[in-house]
C-alpha cells in the first residue's frame, strides 16, 4: 500500500505552467528530502484547449516535463483540471473564455475569491450552464468538450512515467443550487448532475486508459463539513477531498471563532469522507488542506490524516500570485519563490516543521495505524501483511516497507525497533527499510531520536 504526503503546485497566470515560474528539479529534490513523494500538479482547461476541439499540445508537453522532472526524483504525480470561479471574467481561472455562458449578466460585485460565488450571479449562471451541459460553440456541449480534453490528456499523457492519477475538477460549485447544499446533509439535486459529469469524465478517459486511477470531488462545500452523495462507477476511482475551516474561510482565522469551531467543522468533513470510504470503497486523498501560516492548524490537520490512515497533499507550494485563494502570497507558501533555491529564507520553517513527519512510504500489507509524538519525536507504524483492500493473500517473508524518517525530524539520528522483520537500510538513513520475515503476520517498527 502506497501513502502520500505531498503538496500542490498549480500556476493560474498565463501560461498556467509551473516552469514559468520556476519550478523544476531542486524543488523536487527539496521535497524528497521532506519525505514528501506526491506533487498534485495543475492543468488549465483553458491553456488545454484555447479554441473549441484545438488542443494545445506545446503546453501539455511542458506539464510533462514537469512530470518528468517529478518522477525523475521518485514523486508521484497527480494531474488536476483545476479552476477556482470558472474563468478570469469573475477574477477566477479556469475554463477557456468560449466556455462562459452567463447570460450576458454584469460579472458584478467584484469580490475576489470565495466570495463571488456567493455574489455573482454570472458566475452562479456559468456554472449552472456547464452542468446542464448546455451547448457551446458549434452545438456541442461544454462537458463534451471537457470530457473530450480529459481524454486527448489522457492519451498524451498515457506512457508518462510518474502519472498516479487525474483530478477530475477542482472544487465543483454548485451555481444557483449552492444554498441547498449549504448544510450538513448535502444536496442531492446537485450531486445527480455532478455525479453524471464524473461519468462522462471518467468514460471519456477510460477510451484511452484503463489504468491510471481517476480522482473525483464532491462540491465544494464538502470542504467545509456537507454531506456528498456522488458515487460514480468505474475501476481504480478515487475521492479527492478539501478540508478548510468554515471560520476562517469568511475571515475569522486567527479569533476565538475558529479556535472554538474548527475542530467541529473539520469533524464533519472526515466522518463524510469515511462514510464515502464505506459506502464506495474508492481510495481516498485529502488533496488541499493549508493555505495559512497557522502551524496549529498544519500540525492538527497532518496528525488527523495520520489517525484516519490518509495520505494528503498539502496548498500550496509557492505563493506564485495566486489570484484564487483564501491564503495570498506568503500564508500559503512552504517556498516563497520557487525560482530560487528552496533553502534559507526561501522556506517558511515554521511550515515545515508542522508539516513534515515520519510516516509509512509503502507498506507490505495493510497500515493499522501511525502515529508522531511530536512532544517526545517517537514514531509508531504497525500494519498486518493481509493485502491491501479486497486483494487476496498476504505479502511472503523478504517483502519489503518503506518509512519516511525525515532529517529535519532525525537530525541526530534514530533508533529503530521491528517486529515481524529487520531493518536492511543504513543506520539514520532518511528511508527506514525493513524487510519481513518469513511467516510474519504483522509488523510493527517503533522509530526514537537518539
């Protein structure tokens, strides 16, 4: 079993590629060094397919090398059609400018991100028209040409190494319907038309691969404790989850509101995702969580992802000018500037720390827990070599786990106690390896500094 910790890196500027600004191979072996080995990578619909069915194929052949770079260094990737309110006309990014249909209503109040969601009109109109899959230049339907540019991506992307999966849409909003889900129970009326977009997504994919796992979202208010009801059907899905404090998402970071609500809201979000664990078994990935320099929140978030046995990505790599965040420039950055060198008082330290833990890499069976007492630096992972999910069987003695033991975390070294196998890494090696012993029903390693 393979688990991610990670982070994003999406540019929503022109040309929407993250070279542009920089990033490239120190980062990734910036990020090897974290014991991070997943980077959720954006891709602009809009710098895909600039004009209706003509698909850009000089700028997905830079998100490749990106890719490339990525996978070069071990890093997973997972390619994410990102948008934040729809299209640049309502100070978002997104969908290509033929794609708006907003019924030629002012884009008014400018209120930047989020809350032009709340206040567009336009914006709630472009969105209802997307998920009607109203028709679009030439009468074909706007989610047929999303679907359509899923599968030319798929397919040029089909033989590149490091792919781990697709990001169907970044934090789908619900257009007019969005009160209806504006509460803990969700809203199925929307979630019918999102879950009938996925599938065409998921199908338009499937006609050019039918292996890399497919990721997709609830809408967006998930991210803030509503229920989802989206289950579409298919091989190797995913769910792709957001977990941010309703509190501090309408401005109370930092007061006494969010410390005292937070907890509550964040509840809600992962007791949703475990029931859409239960009720679909599709593997789970907590892909944004962050975007603030609150280092309690980090630290609370990675340990609660770690209780529930969840990988996570976290937002965001870099400031980058970010035109659609509730964290600008420097609160969402672990890198100020991914053109320089990450190191010094390029990073946010405080960041790093909070984020940065051991953790299992890849598991020879099935994880039971892991958990850092960040008070004493004592790491414990335990897990039974029964295959992972609904595989028969159990992984034989020499079958090998792989743990993240981070030199920021070790600087002075560790100690590292197994049962149900030996360690057969070097002593303080960042990677602990342990190979299982013949027979073994379990393991279980217990990870202190010296």
């Amino acid at each position: 079993m393979l688990v991610l910790h990670g982070v994003n890196m999406v540019y929503k500027r022109p040309p929407y590629a993250p070279d542009a600004v920089g990033f490239g191979a120190d980062d990734a072996r910036f990020l090897v060094r974290q014991g991070f080995t997943t980077v959720r990578l954006g891709v602009i619909w809009k710098a895909v397919e600039p004009e209706p069915g003509v698909y850009d194929d000089a700028y997905l052949a830079r998100i490749r090398r990106t890719t490339e770079v990525l996978a070069a260094a071990g890093i997973h990737v997972m390619l994410d059609f990102h948008q934040d309110l729809f299209n640049e006309r309502f100070q978002g990014e997104g969908a290509p400018d033929w794609a708006v249909q907003d019924d030629g209503l002012p884009a008014q109040p400018q209120l930047g991100f989020p809350y032009n969601y709340f206040a567009q009109v336009a914006l709630m109109r472009a969105f209802d028209h997307f998920w009607a899959n109203d028709p679009g230049p030439g009468g074909v339907g706007l989610q047929d040409r999303y679907a359509a540019a899923w599968r030319h991506v798929a397919s040029y992307f089909l033989d590149t190494p490091g792919v781990m999966g697709f990001d169907l849409f970044n934090e789908p909003w619900p257009g007019t319907l969005w009160e209806l889900c504006a509460n803990p129970l969700g809203c199925p009326l929307f979630d019918a038309q999102l879950e009938a977009f996925s599938q065409r997504a998921i199908d338009a994919i499937r006609e050019v691969d039918r292996r890399t796992p497919i990721f997709y979202e609830p809408h967006v208010l998930f991210n803030n404790g509503a229920r989802t009801h989206v289950s579409p059907t298919g091989a190797d899905l995913g769910f792709s989850f957001h977990d941010y404090c309703l509190t501090a998402d309408v401005g109370l970071e930092g007061t006494p509101v969010q410390d005292l609500t937070c907890s509550a809201f964040d509840d809600l979000v992962w007791q949703n995702a475990e029931a859409q664990l239960a009720r679909t078994r599709d593997t789970p990935l907590l892909t944004e969580f962050g975007a603030t320099t609150d280092a309690t929140v980090l630290r609370d978030m990675v340990d609660r992802a770690a209780a529930h046995r969840f990988g996570w990505q976290y937002w965001a790599y870099c400031g980058c000018d970010d035109p659609t965040t509730t964290g600008p420039g420097a609160e969402q950055a672990l890198v100020l500037d991914p053109a320089k060198t990450p190191a010094g008082d390029n990073i946010d330290h405080a960041k790093l720390a909070a984020l940065v833990t051991p953790h299992p890499l890849v598991v020879a069976g099935t994880p039971a827990r892991w958990d850092f007492d960040r008070s004493t630096q004592r790491f414990v992972t335990s897990w039974t070599t029964a295959r992972a999910g609904s595989l028969p069987g159990r992984f034989g003695g020499g079958a090998i786990t792989r743990i993240a033991v981070p030199t920021l975390v070790y600087g002075d070294g560790y100690r590292a106690t197994v049962t149900g196998g030996r360690v057969v890494s070097a002593p303080d090696a960042p990677v602990l390896v342990v190979r299982q012993a013949a027979g073994a029903l379990a393991g279980r390693v217990v990870v202190t500094p010296r």
